[in-house]
C-alpha cells in the first residue's frame, strides 16, 4: 500500500533540481554582418522598410531556382536586386547544399523503408535515384568540399542572408501572415514560374530583367504550376514549429517530474522534426539547421522561465504524486487479481476460500481507490501553496508558464472537480481511463 500523505508534505526541495539537461547541441544565432542593421527604427525610416522588403524578398533565396515579382516600387527594386546580387554569389553553394541534403534525406528513407514494402515501384525509384550518383561517400565528401570552399569564397553573402533571418527572429519586422500574404504574391505573379526546372531563370538573369537590362519575354503557352497540396514559406513553416514545440514543452513536461524530462523534450522536438521534413525536405533541404535554432532559442526560453524560480524551497509534491503512481500499479495488479478470482470461483462456486480471496481484494481495491482520492486533493493543495509562494515573490508569470497548461497537473485539477460533483468519489468510467493508461 502507498504511503499517507502526510509524511510527504513535510518535505522540501530546491526548484532547481527540477531543471532538465538537454541532450544535444544546436545552432546559435548569426553573427553581424555590415550589409544589413540591426537597431530598431521608427516604421517610417527608410532603412526600416528595407529591412522589412529584406525579410518578405528571402523567404526562399535556397531555393535551387527563385521565385520572383517584378517589384512594384523603387524601393523593393533596389532592395530586390541587393538580395538577388548576394544571392547569385551563393548559387553554387544553394545548388551544392540542397543536393546534399537531398542524398541524405533519401539515404535516410531507404534505410527506414518498411520492409514489407521494398518490393513496391516507389521503393525501386528512391533506390534508382539514390544510387544513379555513384559512390555516396565520395558524392558527399566532393559536396562538402565544394560547401567549404564556397563558405570561405562567399561568407559575406552567407552573412547577409543569415543575419535577416536573426534580424525578424529578434526583432519580428514582419508579421507570420504577412509573410505568407507576399509569399502568395510573388507566386501568383513569379517571372519564374516555367514548370521545366531547365527553362527557369538563373539568377544573373533574373538581375537583367528586373533591372531592365533584359526584356521579360511573353510566352502565353507557358502555363503556371498548379499548387500541389498546402505548401507554405519556410518562415510561416518555423513559426509554427516554434508554436508547436514550446506548446509541446509546456504542456507535456510536469517540471515537478525530474527523470527522463530532457528526453521527453527531445523526442518532441525529433517528432517535428520528422513531421516537417517529411513534407517539405525537397523543397526546403536546408531546414534542419533552421529548426535546430528555432528548438534552442524555445529550450532557451523555457529554462529562463524556470531559472526566474530560483533556489526556492518548496513543498514536494511530486513525492505523492509518485505515491499515486504506485497506487494505480497497485488497484491494476488489484484488478487483474479480481478477474483471475472470479474466473476461479465460477469454476469451483462451493470453495469459500475463493470467494473469500475475491471478497477480500474487492475491498481492498474499494480502500485504495479512496486512498487516492485523498492523494489527489492533497497534492492539488500543496501544489497550490507552491504557486502562492511563487505569486507572493513575484515569481508566478513564471511559474504559471511552466506549469499553467501542464497535462498532468491540470488533470489532477479535473480529477478533483468530477470528485467534488459526485460526492467526493470518481465515477468508474474515470477509473476505466486512469486504470487503462
């Protein structure tokens, strides 16, 4: 039987021998680059609006081809053609980069493909695609030879485009739906929109024509792509990345809980990493390294909130919470036990022992499942005397934001409630879903 739960409120803990340890490393942010600034500016200075066209114009500068509009003022033509000069420095970076990541992306899909279904034709095409390039591992070791050498040769447009998208990350220029509201102009409106990769501008001539060095030929038979699924920019497509794994955090980890917190955090960040991909690795093959900062600045700012609690003692609620652990092992085995029981005394109705046995663990289980229920209220109470503290300190925005949309915790409170409405006890069909998990 588990313990009362009075002996475990006594106890007190630091807050920060709650703090997970991740696992792994990530990307860090860019460093400065002259080309672009980084001060905040009143909306209507021009070089506000700059940085802003810069944000909306780079949503896919690593796309192997660009999509473009003809700029619509004199501003968004000057700052059009800054970003397509620096891009065209990087085009044999983008096209070196993206196929690597293509190799290993595919690589990864033919080592994981199910294999009851290696027999399929999608199956032989990955491995015809694959394998066509000869030598993998010296494919890749050309490739990131090449990288490194285009990294030396062009670090000044490698800058510039890193430090607009840390720019909108510090200083959110732009809006999510504003970048998607242009993303949706410039396809509607793409000069480069040929549906034959090989008939698509380079980027020197997307120079020419926007500059007017080059007249834009008319080809009405050329029709546009039509759009295959919901494809999204890569900014909206981190946005929500960056929604989803700190919702992800927030509701998932009980910073009560210490093991295995690290790695619960890790597996989410894994899952969206495998979920995006998945639909957007041949369009954007680049996206890791974007989402591995976005995971770090959201891991970032989920331990800030936590180093804000400090050296606090407080009650140790997890403690009857890990009673209540034990409690739920203990009414299954009870239940387990029960059907096991009843099974026997239909087979042998005269043996009093049996029904004896069965009697007995029936009210057993009757016993700890009232046991809980005090659990449950109790840890609910303690774990409301820990936020006063934290509120009296002026701590509570960040506790709250650890703790206020927890699954686990917020459970507990409904649990608590239905019991309040029913007489202080859990309807079964409650038992059934505690009892099944």
């Amino acid at each position: 039987m588990f313990i009362t739960p009075v002996s475990c409120v006594n106890n007190t803990y630091n807050a920060t021998q709650v703090q997970n340890k991740y696992a792994q490393k990530f990307y860090g942010t860019a460093n400065a680059a002259d080309t672009v600034s980084f001060s905040g500016k009143p909306q209507q200075d021009p070089e506000f609006q700059k940085n802003q066209l810069r944000v909306l114009l780079t949503q896919d500068y690593r796309a192997n081809k660009l999509a473009v509009k003809m700029p619509e003022t004199e501003l968004e033509k000057e700052v059009l053609l800054e970003v397509l000069k620096h891009r065209k420095n990087l085009d044999k970076y983008v096209r070196c980069r993206n196929e690597k990541m293509k190799i290993l992306w595919d690589f990864h899909d033919y080592i994981t493909y199910p294999e009851d279904k290696k027999d399929s034709p999608e199956f032989k095409e990955l491995e015809h695609d694959l394998f066509k390039r000869g030598n993998l591992v010296k494919v890749l070791d050309n490739l990131n030879e090449t990288l490194a050498q285009e990294e030396k040769k062009h670090r000044a447009s490698l800058d510039y485009f890193k430090n607009i998208e840390a720019m909108n990350d510090n200083y959110q220029l732009v809006k999510v739906n504003a970048l998607e509201k242009f993303w949706r102009q410039i396809e509607k409106n793409n000069i480069n929109s040929n549906p034959d990769p090989k008939q698509k501008y380079k980027t020197e001539q997307l120079i020419d024509i926007v500059s007017g060095k080059m007249p834009l030929p008319e080809n009405p038979e050329v029709e546009k792509p039509k759009p295959t699924g919901a494809w999204k920019p890569k900014k909206v497509i981190l946005a929500e990345a960056r929604e989803k794994y700190e919702k992800f955090l927030r509701e998932e980890i009980n910073i009560y809980r210490g093991a295995n917190q690290g790695e619960k955090a890790i597996q989410g960040q894994r899952k969206l990493v495998y979920n995006i991909n998945t639909t957007t690795s041949e369009k954007y093959p680049h996206i890791e390294s974007d989402l591995s900062r976005v995971f770090k600045e959201v891991r970032d700012k989920y331990m800030r909130q936590k180093a804000i609690l400090g050296q606090t003692e407080i009650f140790a609620v997890e403690k009857i919470w890990e009673d209540m652990d034990q409690g739920i092992t203990e009414m299954k085995n009870a239940l387990q036990e029960i059907a096991e029981l009843q099974k026997q005394s239909e087979e042998n109705p005269e043996d009093k022992s049996i029904s004896d046995s069965l009697e007995l663990t029936k009210q057993q289980l009757a016993e700890t499942k009232k046991l809980w229920i005090e659990y449950l209220i109790f840890g609910n109470q303690y774990e409301q005397k820990n936020r006063d503290m934290f509120v009296e300190m002026g701590k509570g925005d960040a506790y709250d934001y650890l703790t206020g949309i927890c699954k686990e915790i917020l459970r507990y409170k409904e649990l608590e409630k239905i019991c309040n409405e029913n007489n202080g006890e859990l309807p079964e069909e409650e038992w059934a879903k505690l009892l099944a998990a």
